[in-house]
C-alpha cells in the first residue's frame, strides 16, 4: 500500500505494556488520561501540602522562600493544566463514543497523539525541578518577572515550553472531538437529544480550539523575549507588561469554562439518574452551557480590575461579570429542579453531585463579590482570592470528577466499588475541605497577602491558618480512603452489570466493561435519554456480541510523534542539536503515520 | 469507527462532511485567532518604538506589492491544480500545483530578501549645517547611530552613510514584525513542502487521483487560508504603516 521507505509492520495483536503504547482504543486512552492525571493531582497535592505546612503558623521556616515561589507556580500550573484538564479529557475520551453512539473517535491515532503529547508536556514541566529549579513566578507568569532580567534560571523556560507541548496536546484533541460530536452521533441523535456530558464537552472544546492560540501566542512572544532578545516585555524598548495580562487571562477566561463546563456535564448526569426523573429544563441547560461559553470572552478584564484600565473598563467588565452569573445560577436552579420530587438514592455519586452544587454556589458567590470592581481592589491577590478559586475548582470541578470516577466506575472497570467506603470518603473529603478553604476567606479578608512564604504573628492570621493546615491533612486522608476504595474494588471489587444504576443514556445500553468495537450494532435513536424511554417502554433487545466489526488497528507513529516533541522540547531548552533530533523523529512520525492506511488491506 | 475513505462524495457520516474536512475548518479557526493575537500584539504596538526605523523608513510598497500579487495569484492556480484534477487530468494537476510551489516559493524567496534588506538598511545624510534629513530623523537615531554620523562628517565628508538597520531586537516594531511576518513565512513554508509532496506523491500510481481529491483539497485549504491572512498583513502593516490617514 505504501512506500514509504520506514515502514515497520503493524502492532497488530501488541500484548502487555506495547498494547499500551500503540492502542488507539478511545477507552484504553481515556483509562490512561485518568491515571496518569490522578497521579499528577497527587503530586500536586503534595505541593500544597508542604506550602500549608510552611505557613501552619507565624515566622516558620521550613521551606525558604525560592522554594515557596516554585511550590505555587507548580502546584497550579500541575492542578490545572496536568490534573484537572486532562482528568476532563478522561472522561471526554472514555465517554463521548459511548453516549453519542460510535465505536470510537474520529480520528483514534490523533487520539493517541494527544495523550502522548499531554505525558511529554507533563515530564518536561516535572523534570524542572531537577534540571536547575521549577518555574517560580505563579500560574499565571506575569510580565516582567518572567524575564530573563528578572527570572535567570531555566524554570520558566521549562514552563513555556511544558505549556506550548501541553497546548499542542489539548488542541488536537479538541478538534478530535469536536468532529467527532459533530460527525459520529448515531442515527437519531440529534443535537437536542445529545446527553448534557457530551453537549458542555462540545463547548469545552471550541472554547479551547479557540482560546489556546491566544496563550500560544503570549508564550512565544515571551519566549523569544527569553531566547532571542526580542522586546515584547521590555518596558525599556517601550513594551508593556499589560499587554501579557491581557494575552493570559483572554485565554486564562475561557479556561476556566474549560475547567468547569465538563464538571457541570458529570453532574447533570448523576442528579437525574439518582433522582429517577430526567434532567429538569433540558434545553435551558444547554443554553446556559452555551451562554456561558461565549460570555467567557467578555469578561477577562475582571482579572485585572486593580491594573488601572479606567473606570469606563472596569464598569463594563464589573457588569458583564455580574452578567455571566445569571446562566451559571439557572444551571444550579436546573440541578435543584431535577432533585426536587425525585426519587433520591443517596449513593456515592450522588453526594459529590449534591456536594458540588453547595460547594459551587459558595464559590460563585464569592465570585460575584469579586465582580465588584471596588471591593475586588480590597480583595485583589490576598487569600479572599484563593479560597475563591479553590471553591470553583476544588470544590466544583474536582468534587465532580472525583463524583463521576464514581458513577461511571462500574463502567469503566466492569466491577463496583465499595459503597461504605465510597460514603466515608465523600465525607472525610467534603468536611475536610470546607476546614481547609473556608478559613482563607477570613485570613484573606483580614489581608493576607497569597504567595507569601511566611508572615508575622502581629498579624492575627495563626488560628485560620493553623486550621486550614488540619484541614489538608484530613484532606490527604480523604484522598487514601478515595485511592484504596478504587484500587481494591478495581482489583477485587464485585463484577458489575451493564447498567448497575439503572441510568439513562446509552453508555449503560452496553455490557460493563465495554466491548472493544462499544455497540455490536450502532443504535437507532429514538428519544432523549433514549435507553432510558427504551427500557420504560419495554423496547430494549438482549445485547448482542459481535466478532466481525472492523476497528482501527493499534499504531506505533503517535506514540513517536509525541516522543519527539519530548525531545524537541528539552532541547530547544538545553541543547540545539537535540531540538533538530527530536523535531526530526516528529517529522519521520508524521510521515509515516500520515501514509499509513487506518487499516492494513487483507 | 475509522477515518472514511474519500473514494466516494457521499460520506458515510452524520452530517454527510468528511471528518478530515471538518478537522481541517476547525483547525483554520483555530488559526484565525493565532494570527489575531499576533496582529493585535502588532497594532497595540504600533508607533510605540523608542528608536527607529519606522515602517515608513523601511518598506517599498512596489517591492511587496510584487510578491503579494505573486501570492495571490498562487492561489488561483491551486485552484486551477485542483479543477484539473477532479477533471481526471493527472498532467494539469502536476502543472498547476508546481506552478502554485513555485510561486509560494517566490513569495518566500522576497520575504527572505526584505527581511535582509531591512537587516542592512543604510540611511543618507548630508553633513550640512541643520541636515533636514538629520532634523528629521534625530528622534529616531539611537545615539551610538548619532556619533557615528558626527564622527564620519568629522572627516569633512559631504555626506555620512549612517547604519539604519533593524532586527528583532531593535525595537518594538522590529519585533512585532519580524515575529508577525515570520510566523506567517513559516506557515508558507509548511504550505510549500505539503504542495510538493502532493506533487511528487501524485508520480506514483494512483496515489493522487480524482476519486482522493480530497487530500488536494485540504491542502488547498490551508493555502488559500494562509494567503487571506497575508492579504491582512500587507494592508495592516505595509499600507497602514506607510500611508498617512490609516
């Protein structure tokens, strides 16, 4: 079929860790997004937990403060970029095929080019820290202090180039699933009959197909300021830091919708099944998804309300800010529709949902109080902030990954898990975290700064953030109940039934695990929650199996492409040769995987 | 499911489009709001140069205007490539889309030749008491550039050839262009070297055909895509940077 001239024969039936590797199996990836996200989250954790251990009370020292500069640059650009995102791709991976009907992406090698790359951006960001230090100047980088002037070392080239390699991996599976919804949806489904998960995954990725090139742009105007003495941030030349700000938060917006949108697909999934009644005001949902998403765009400002953009500025940011309020709470009076009159069963799932939506309402409110501009000035940059983003993101986007781990558990694993353990667990994480976040509205009220290593005891800040330090600990406990209770019911928990909760959309229409080829036969749709209608009318059919349903087969080029951008990426850091080497390997990667058929002719 | 073939129109999708075709859109938007960073980056710093050149001191509107018209013509010559092909025309095909590498190549060999050019710059001034030239520039030289121009008049020349260049570092202007206009050269390039492979590519039988037009019409795409966005450029940054009123 071709001639390229490397070509090697197919990983046709690989076993052990090379079926891994060249699986292009939307599920495999999706099990393979979920772990090694959740063990980046551990990491980052542990990160927030030595910061809360430094500032457990006044004038500590345990960590000096470079150190502490580079834990909090780590520990969000790791809960962001590396947790908290690719644990929604997880889901999106595993999910989308199931709930729209198909049998897999589509494209499943650009899949696992994705995954691949996300792995290469989250080995160049972690090995930072032993490659002269981790970026130290926050999440968020702003200009100056990210110039060579200000900032030597090769953290924040670590960090631009981590970003630029996690950017290429978000980018190309957004627009894997944004064909995919569009293009593979079943007969029958259509858009209106599209489950919630899949809908605000839809937006999640437009959002990010056209919100990452903006930060992909501020990340190369600021590394060739490093790199090749360009002017973009030099306020001598007469560049202007602002125009950083502006660049970040018109992508750092969007992203939080990115971050938040799937968590409120999971949770618009768990509350009707758990309430035996279908999703209250279905089309107002996702109309909300919908305004949410593009109102994201209008509101960067608000990031910058302490800048000194003017009073005209910060009005009309103050007010669209206010506005986007408005559809994020008809979702939460959506979610309380649903509850309402529902026949509850109080499992696992259905308590991170229901902790969610309290936790989320918190946040948001403090959000509102953010909108206004006035009182942001008092709040800008002290601990108001970060109880703020640790209630949305914490306690709204994780509590409902961690909720859909759950839910969808039997399906991913084929087995259950322990549901006593699973409540203990929601309970130790959901206490101990208001203990830990709830405390940071009043220290930061009181004025304590965010990002300082240590501060006096003439303050008064002691007693909260002694209790928030507890907090994390209780924290961390919550987290070894969740890990042993998915690790043992994964290795030894009952087997599962296809559809255990009884649910509603189509993923449960099919055995738990699920077959590799998904449906035996693509189902015809006929209404929304349509297994659901199916099974109330009588109208499902005994599951069938199939041995003749041609899939993709496993490829070696993804997994080669992305080594490449690995190598590039160390080497455009350290070595020049190394960058040429490893941007060659992509190079051959591409080639061949693009004159490689999808399946070997027999 | 796979990747469809493309041997027959009607694809077997929800929508009835190609996947690769749906890919190659949303991949182009994604692009639309690289290149708007980029030329919001260039207009927030425009006329903000603390030194010279300016774009008036550098560009020939002539000079560009040549390539931009080669450019454009490339695209309708790839239509031409891609009209020959779905026509079954293997030989047009291979003409038409040499000629369209051809030209992106001529385009890409101006733009190296301006980038020189304005690396090298000299400037003209007379030694004369009050230079009108001089008066006009002042603000503009960096003073290492004035004791140049002093040290040569020093000689009792009638008039000194003051270095005038710039480069990425030189100022904000130079940065945001060179970084602007590179960045689009490279997507030509990228452009360049997929056109010859399908060139190439179409000598081995039955690798390009009518019946996989579609791999000609994706790159199609992306080409005609990167010649709007020059079409952009040259009136943001060429015509608005050297015709007053703009």
């Amino acid at each position: 079929m071709t001639s390229f001239p490397l070509q090697i024969s197919r990983p046709i039936h690989p076993t052990g860790i090379w079926n891994w590797i060249t699986t292009i199996d939307h599920k495999k990836i999706g099990i393979l997004y979920g772990v090694s996200a959740f063990i980046l989250f551990i990491i980052g954790g542990i990160e927030a937990m030595l910061m809360r251990a430094q500032l457990a009370s006044s004038n500590l020292k345990i960590i000096d403060p470079e150190l502490y500069n580079q834990l909090f640059t780590m520990h969000g650009t790791t809960m962001i970029f590396l947790a908290i995102m690719p644990m929604g791709a997880a889901f999106f991976n595993y999910l989308i095929p199931l709930q729209i009907g198909a049998r897999d992406v589509a494209f499943p090698r650009l899949n696992a080019f994705s995954y691949w790359t996300f792995l290469a951006g989250a080995i160049i960001l972690n090995a930072s820290w032993f490659l002269g230090g981790a970026p130290n100047a926050g999440w968020f980088g702003y200009a100056p202090i990210t110039g060579k002037a200000y900032n030597v070392g090769h953290g924040i080239d670590f960090w631009i180039i981590s970003l630029q390699v996690l950017g290429i991996a978000s980018l190309a599976a957004a627009f894997n699933f944004i064909v995919t919804i569009i293009n593979m949806r079943a007969p029958g489904m259509t858009f209106s009959r599209l489950p919630v998960f899949t809908w605000m995954s839809f937006i999640t990725a437009i959002l990010l197909v056209l919100a990452f090139p903006v930060i992909t742009v501020a990340l190369i105007e600021l590394q060739f300021d490093r790199f090749y003495g360009t002017n973009f941030f030099i306020t001598s030349a007469g560049g202007n830091p602002i125009l950083w700000q502006h660049l970040f938060w018109v992508f750092g917006h969007p992203e939080v919708y990115i971050l938040i949108l799937p968590a409120m697909g999971i949770v618009s999934e768990i509350l009707p099944t758990f309430s035996k009644k279908p999703l209250f005001g279905y089309p107002v949902v996702i109309l909300s998804g919908i305004i949410i998403g593009f109102m994201g765009w209008m509101v960067w400002s608000h990031h910058m309300f302490t800048v000194g953009l003017g009073p005209v500025a910060n009005s009309v940011f103050a007010l669209t800010t206010m506005a986007i309020a408005i559809p994020t709470g008809v979702k939460i009076f959506n979610w309380l529709g649903t509850l309402w009159k529902g026949s509850l069963t109080l499992n696992t799932p259905m308590l991170y949902a229901i902790g969610f939506i309290l936790t989320f309402t918190i946040g948001g409110i403090s959000g509102v109080m953010h909108s206004q501009a006035a009182s942001d000035a008092q709040q800008q940059d002290t601990y108001f902030i970060v109880a703020h983003i640790h209630y949305v993101l914490f306690g709204g986007s994780l509590i409902a990954i961690l909720g859909g781990i759950y839910y969808w558990f039997p399906k991913f694993t084929g087995r259950m898990y322990d549901e006593k353990m699973g409540k203990l667990g929601f309970y130790a994480f959901f206490i101990a975290m208001q203990i830990t976040f709830f405390p940071m509205h009043f220290t930061g009220l009181n004025g304590m700064p965010r990002r300082i290593y240590t501060y006096g005891s003439e303050y008064g800040w002691d007693f909260w953030n002694l209790i928030s330090t507890i907090g994390v600990l209780l924290l961390a406990i919550s987290m070894v109940i969740f890990i042993y209770n998915i690790v043992s019911s994964w290795i030894g928990g009952e087997k599962a039934s296809g559809d255990p909760w009884d649910a509603r959309t189509l993923e449960w229409s099919i055995s738990s695990p699920p077959p590799e080829y998904n449906f035996a036969v693509i189902p015809t749709i006929e209404y929304r929650d349509d297994w659901w209608e199916k099974k109330m009318l009588g109208k499902t059919s005994e599951e069938i199996t199939s041995d003749d349903v041609h899939l993709p087969q496993p490829s070696y080029w993804p997994f080669i492409a992305s080594l490449g951008l690995l190598i590039a990426g160390f080497g455009i850091i350290l070595s020049i040769p190394v960058a040429i080497l490893g941007a060659s390997i992509t190079m051959i990667g591409v080639y061949a995987w693009s004159f490689e058929p999808v399946n070997d002719p027999h | 499911m796979s990747e469809p073939n493309n041997h027959s129109t009607h694809e077997d999708t929800t929508t009835g489009l190609n996947h690769r075709k749906l890919l190659m859109w949303a991949f182009l938007g994604s692009d639309c709001m690289f290149f708007a960073s980029l030329i919001a980056t260039y207009l927030v710093y425009k006329g903000k140069s603390v030194t010279g050149p300016d774009p008036i001191d550098l560009f020939s509107i002539p000079v560009t205007s040549v390539s931009t018209f080669v450019l454009l013509m490339s695209s309708m010559s790839m239509v031409l490539a891609y009209a020959a092909l779905t026509k079954g025309s293997l030989k047009g095909f291979r003409v038409w889309m040499l000629s369209t590498a051809i030209m992106g190549m001529t385009f890409l060999g101006f733009q190296v030749f301006e980038f020189r050019d304005f690396t090298v710059n000299e400037v003209k001034i007379s030694c004369e008491e009050n230079s009108p030239k001089y008066i006009e520039l002042e603000s503009k030289l960096s003073s290492k550039q004035k004791s140049d121009y002093k040290k040569q008049c020093a000689d009792g020349i009638e008039e000194a050839h003051v270095e005038f260049g710039m480069t990425p570092r030189t100022n904000l202007f130079g940065t945001t262009f060179f970084v602007l206009t590179g960045f689009h050269g490279a997507h030509v390039t990228l452009g360049v070297i997929w056109l010859l492979s399908l060139f190439f590519y179409s000598f081995k039988r039955g690798a390009v055909s009518a019946e996989r037009h579609l791999d000609v019409d994706l790159a199609a795409l992306y080409w005609h895509f990167v010649d709007i966005v020059w079409i952009v450029i040259f009136t943001v940054v060429y015509l608005f940077g050297v015709y007053e009123g703009f």
